[in-house]
C-alpha cells in the first residue's frame, strides 16, 4: 500500500450526515470513501419529514438524490451494501503500519480498513475517518409492533406528529423519559394513553400531573396491536381489555454500534453517543462523528445533514492545520 492508496477521509455511513459531509468534503477537493451497508434505521419510514425542499420526499429517494449528486466529484467515491468489518489505527507506536508509505507531507494514515459484505474484500487507508453510522435501536417488545412500525407507529415526533394531529394517540414504551415524552406528543392530541408494558418508568407523581393533563397511563401489558396493513386501530392487553387507537409513537432504545473497531474505542456517554466536542471530534486523534451517533436531540434528517456539513468543514480546516473551536 502505497500514499496514493490512501484517502483523505473514510466515511463510515451512507445516510444524511456522511453522504452531506461527503458531499462538503469532496467540494474541498478531498479524496473521500464513503462505505454505507445500506441498512438504515429509517427503512421503514415511508415519507421522511421536515427537511426543507423535501419534505414528505421517502428516505430513500433523498439516499438516492445525494448519491446522484456526489457521482459528478470524480474525488467522490460511494460503495454501497458493503460494510467496515474491522477499522485499525496505524501510526507510530500504534499497531503495524511499515506498510503504509508517507504521504508528501511526510504523514502515514492514521488509519486502515477492511471492508465487504461478509467477508473482507479490500483494504482501505485513510488520514481521518468520520463515523456517521447513526443509532442501532431496539424497539419495546410488543407482538406483531414491527408490522405497524414506520406506518402508523413511529419513533420521532417532530418527524411525524404533524400527521398524526388530533387522532387518539398511544405512546408504548418503557424508559425513564416516557412521561416527558408523553408531555411533547401532547402537544398535537388531546387522547393520548400510555403504555409502560408493565415496567416502573413513570412515578406516581408523574402519573397525577398527565392526568391533570388528560393523559392516560396504563401499566399493564400488551398482548398484541389490532389493525391491518400497518394501520393500528387498537391495543389488546394481557387482560383482555381492548383500547382503541389510531396512531402512536413508541420509544425506543438505541446505541452505537462500534464492534467494527479494533484494539480501541472512542468515549461514549451515558446515553450511547459518542462523545465528541463541539466541532465533532472523538477524543481518538483524527476519529470524528456526526449525525445520530453523536448528537443528542431530534433524530431528523436535516439536523443529521447539517452536521455532517459542519464536521466537514472543521475536518477540512485541521486537515490544513488551521486551529477551530473545540
């Protein structure tokens, strides 16, 4: 492997924050890698919402937009349903890195990957790397909720309680926040029921204050979602009782899924983000994050696209040695 090999930024992740930082990037005359497995965390999502001059565009179509637009940089490359199965660090005192030759800035990359579907196909090297692999989520465990998920049953309120205004509503979850969850999705229903499956997430004190709010709680468990071709239309309980419901949001659980790394870790809170500073740089040398994986807040498209745009920027300014806010 020679410094030619090398590409000045390996993005890790084919959604809205690496395909805009790509896109930002390539534009500063980087050479880029962009690797997306093409299994996003939206897939179920029929329409995406609230990105300016797209909004109600389906997930997809915006994927296939942006890759569109990224094939004029001829410094641009994008390999898609493949994955990074193991990214190294390289450098003095760091691993093995005889192999990689200097750059003509007297610099060996900082970092190389294997990469495929199953098996590793190729080996790459790049100076910095971008993960913008977004959250892996598990949803509550509800029978047959996958069928209703990205359909009637959604995940981000600013993304879809537009839709849902007015109808009778229900919020199935079971972490700590589900009562302030509860009081956010108010805002657009006055007949909203929450579901905790049975766990001890919201107090007695929480539960008196959405009651005065006209929100129900229910304690008990779910046996199954009534309805047909993803349209909910009610919730049968483990006793029996039915509740009718026309839509709903669920509160899942997410994390950042960094088993691809290897022999080191970036800092992660305590929420399963990665922990970054203000300009989305890890506190590994030359690692940066953008996107879900880094930004706590609204899981929204143009939120993760902006980002990637800014990480992009401040990538470009260290890469030339300019010093930017930390």
């Amino acid at each position: 492997m020679t410094d030619t090999d090398a590409y000045d930024v390996l993005v890790i992740g084919g959604g809205p924050a690496g395909l805009s930082a790509a896109l930002n990037l390539g534009r500063s005359l980087m050479r880029v890698l962009v690797v997306d497995a093409d299994r996003p965390r939206n897939a179920a999502t029929l329409n995406s919402h609230g990105f300016l001059t797209r909004d109600g565009v389906p997930p997809h179509e915006l994927r296939r937009i942006a890759r569109e637009e990224l094939a004029a940089y001829p410094n641009i490359e994008v390999r898609t349903r493949v994955r990074v199965l193991d990214l190294a660090r390289r450098g003095p005192g760091v691993g093995a890195d005889a192999e990689l030759a200097p750059d003509a800035g007297g610099q060996r990359p900082r970092f190389t990957a294997s990469i495929g579907r199953k098996d590793p196909t190729d080996i790459v090297a790049a100076h910095s790397v971008l993960l913008a692999t977004g959250l892996r989520e598990t949803l509550p465990d509800v029978p047959n909720l996958r069928g209703f998920y990205g359909i009637s049953l959604f995940s981000c309120a600013a993304c879809d309680a537009w839709e849902m205004r007015g109808r009778r509503l229900a919020l199935i979850g079971t972490t700590d926040d589900l009562a302030d969850r509860a009081r956010l999705i108010a805002r657009w229903t006055e007949d909203l029921t929450v579901f905790t499956l049975g766990a001890d997430t919201v107090t007695s004190a929480q539960e008196a204050e959405l009651a005065a709010a006209g929100v129900a709680v229910v304690r008990r468990p779910i046996s199954e979602l009534v309805g047909d071709r993803g349209r909910i239309e009610a919730i049968r309980l483990d006793d029996g009782a039915v509740i009718e419901v026309e839509g709903g949001f669920v509160r899942p659980e997410w994390e950042t899924d960094l088993s691809f790394l290897r022999g080191f870790a970036p800092s992660i809170d305590h929420d399963g983000h990665l922990v970054t500073d203000r300009s989305g740089r890890t506190d590994i040398p030359g690692l940066y994050a953008a996107g879900d994986a880094a930004i706590p807040g609204p899981q929204q498209l143009i939120v993760a696209a902006g980002a990637g745009a800014r990480v992009a920027s401040v990538m470009v300014q260290d890469a030339v040695g300019i010093a930017s806010a930390h």
